[in-house]
C-alpha cells in the first residue's frame, strides 16, 4: 500500500452522509449532507478531512505535492456501498428451478420437493473448499466492480458442523484475501436437512448444542441468523436459536415473514435483533414493536422481484420509525445478482422510497445493519477511508440511469481497488 496520503478533488457531488449517531429513521434519511465540489483528504486508511476543494486546498496547501490525486470534476463520490444480507459462499447455480418458477412452481414448493436450499446444500457439500472459494471469489469481485467495499455473507448451505464451518472458513479468507471486507454470520438455521424431516426439534438442539459454541469459539462469525417461516422453523425454535446465540456472543438477525406473516418482525424485536430481512409480509405490529426497538428493516427488493411477489412495503416502514436497509440477498435461488445499485433502483420504483432515503439505506444504515455504523457507511474524519466514485453527477443519476454500472473507482481503506 502507498504511504502517500489520497486527494479525491472536486467532486460534483460529494454525499458525505454525515448525520446523527444511530441508523438513521424518519427525516434523517432524506439528510444526505452534500458538498458541491467536495473532495476528501485520505491518510493511512482513513478520512482525514472533508470539505469543498477550497477549504481542503487551503487547509493542506503544503502537502498538496505529496499525495496521489484522483479527479472527480464532474463525478457523483459516495461512501462505499454496504450490502448487509447476502449468501455469498456457495458452489453450483439454479437455473432449472427458474425455469420451473416461470411455468408456476412457487420457491417452497421447489423446496419442499427437495430442491430450493437443499439443492444448493448438496452442490456445496461436494464441492471442494477451493472450487467455493473460487466461485465466491467471484462473486465479490463483481460486487466490488458495482462500488460495494462491505458485505455480510452468511453460511447456511452446510447444514452440519463440519459444513457451516467449511463455509464460514472460506469467508474467512476472503475477508483476509479480497479488498472487500466480509462480515459473516452463522446461519446453521437455514433449512431443516432432509434426514430431520419430521423431527425438527433434534436438528435445532444440534444448532444449539453443537453448531453454534463451535462457530463462536473459533471466532468464525459474528452473527446469528435463522429462517423463520412456516414449514421450516417455528418462532418458538427460531427464539431458541437466537438466545442460544446471544449467549455465545452471537448478535441476532431473522430472516422474518417472507412468505407469510408469521410473527418474524415481533420476535426480532423481542430477541433484541440487529435486523430483521425480508419482511414482506410483516404484521403492523411487528412494524411498530422494529421502530421502538430500533431493529434495522434489511429490505430485499431483488428476492420480490426474482420471486414475483409484491414488494415490502419500505415507505410504510420509513415512516413508522424504523431505520430502513437495503441489500441483494445474493443467492442462486431467490436473488441471484450483485448489483446493489440495481437493488436501489428497483426500491425508488417499487417500494415508495426516495433516491435520497436509498442512498442512506444502502450505506450508513446498511453499516448499522452489520454494527459497523461507527466506522463505516458516511464520509467523515475519523472513518475508514471507504468511498465510490460514480460517473454521474449527482445522486439520482445513479437511480435514474438504471442496468448499467456507474461505479468508475473504488477505494476501500484508503486503497484504490477498482
Ligand atoms: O434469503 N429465504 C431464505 N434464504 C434465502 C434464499 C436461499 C436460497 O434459496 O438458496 C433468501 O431468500
Ligand atoms: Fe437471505
């Protein structure tokens, strides 16, 4: 890594993001704190100052010499995008199921005939660790090319001990490997494998007993997640899971009322959950108890989209109070893309979201959404020198002109990576 110090001049837009401490809810995510002509002085992997080009050549007048300088005249820069919710690492794809989709299969009946999770499950089970490293690997170096510098990647595909860990190592490496930095989360709860079919209760004592003080002890995630939804695991066995977690320092998340509304957003709200996702069919009850909890609403508009299924309703949830997030949910079955951007267009045209509130869901919020809030998701001193130029000039550009990538440089820790 060069020692020098990085001078991103000029921007036209520069959306710092800069705001209160806290996911931010209601009016605070219309505040996107912009400075026209802004540019950002970044030293030793974090922002050292912001301000418009002025103040910044004013400030660092004697050193403007020595620092590596990118030119963002014309050029939209934001914090580097944070996807909290996806599937990364796993091996093989799905296409059939899509096609069978399309002629009116529904996802659970392709899963309760054995496909769906269960198939991506067997295809990562024989695959070697290479080969899903190899595929995930990929997968992250596209969401890097669309301006994404953080994920949260979850295991789930394992559905043993020796598998999820199998999972959680390749996460590992890639956050040691890849300038994308991968944040993991246990998902042991992901499904219920074919050989506990009709005795659920045993395979969630094998998460709580067995799976989940392995993966904590060695340090291989920092989250909790489960699959809350009827025909896989109850909200009484979900609350088991998640407490067991909690109890091995596992902060809880909930893949909540996706299919139907199932008491999902509720339970988040009890457990004391980071987030809650998915979320579609989540009672106005559950909505209220998320809001005076604080529990982050992950949104997951390409999994509705991919699914056909009507989207969350992410207007009603902004103005309940709750602190809105948006991710792609990457995975071959329900949502296989890596363009976050892509996401937030699709959450200003079907969720009744402003561009403004997207931009906010999609970095500071999303970072809150994974417990890096204080350290990522804005531009301001202090943080990690993450950030994204995009060849727009301003913030809606990058939702209005939808399906192409406008990412043109990404910097993640104060290196250039893209
Ligand atoms: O978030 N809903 C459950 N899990 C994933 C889908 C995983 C899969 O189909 O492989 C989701 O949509
Ligand atoms: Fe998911």
């Amino acid at each position: 890594m060069s020692g020098k110090p990085l001078y991103i001049r000029n921007a036209a837009q520069l959306v710092t993001l800069k705001g209160p401490t806290g996911p931010r809810t209601r009016g605070e995510m219309e505040q996107l704190s912009i400075i026209q002509g802004g540019s950002v002085w970044v030293e030793a992997g974090r922002i050292r100052f912001v301000g418009t080009d002025e103040e910044v050549r004013r400030r660092l007048r004697s050193r403007i010499e020595e620092a590596d300088e990118i030119d963002a005249t014309g050029r939209l820069v934001t914090p580097g995008l944070v996807d909290p919710h996806t599937h990364l690492v796993f091996a093989g794809s799905r296409e059939g199921e899509f096609e069978m989709r399309l002629k009116g299969a529904t996802y659970m009946e392709i899963m309760k005939a054995g496909g769906g999770i269960h198939a991506t499950t067997t295809a990562t089970r024989q695959a070697s660790r290479e080969q899903i490293y190899e595929e995930s690997q990929c997968r992250l170096d596209q969401f890097l090319r669309h301006g994404v510098t953080t994920l949260e990647a979850k295991s789930g595909y394992g559905l043993s001990l020796e598998q999820e860990l199998k999972q959680l190592e390749v996460a590992r490496d890639l956050n040691q490997d890849h300038p994308v930095e991968v944040v993991s989360t246990f998902m042991g709860a992901h499904a219920v494998p074919a050989a506990y079919r009709d005795r659920s209760d045993d395979f969630v004592d094998q998460v709580i007993r067995e799976m989940i003080p392995e993966v904590a002890r060695r340090k291989l995630a920092e989250f909790n997640d489960v699959f809350c939804e009827r025909g896989v695991f109850t909200p009484d066995q979900s609350r088991r899971i998640l407490e067991a977690g909690k109890e091995h320092g596992l902060a809880p998340k909930i893949h909540a009322d996706e299919i139907e509304p199932y008491g999902g957003a509720e339970l988040a709200a009890e457990v004391g959950a980071v987030s809650a996702d998915h979320l579609l069919k989540a009672s106005a009850e559950g909505i209220q108890a998320m809001a005076k909890k604080g529990v982050v609403a992950v949104l997951l508009p390409g999994t509705a989209f991919f699914l056909m299924a009507e989207m969350a309703n992410g207007r009603n949830m902004v103005d309940a109070g709750v602190p809105v997030a948006l991710s792609t949910d990457c995975n071959p079955g329900s949502s296989p893309t890596v363009s976050l951007p892509l996401i937030m267009n699709l959450a200003c045209l079907h969720m009744g979201m402003t561009p403004a509130e997207v931009l906010t869901a999609a970095t500071i919020n999303a970072a809150y959404a994974i417990n890096r809030g204080d350290e990522l998701g804005s531009i301001e001193e202090g943080k990690q020198a993450d950030l994204v130029l995009f060849d727009v000039p301003n913030y809606m550009g990058l939702q209005y002109h939808y399906g192409s990538n406008h990412a043109a440089v990404v910097v993640k820790g104060g290196r250039v990576v893209y």
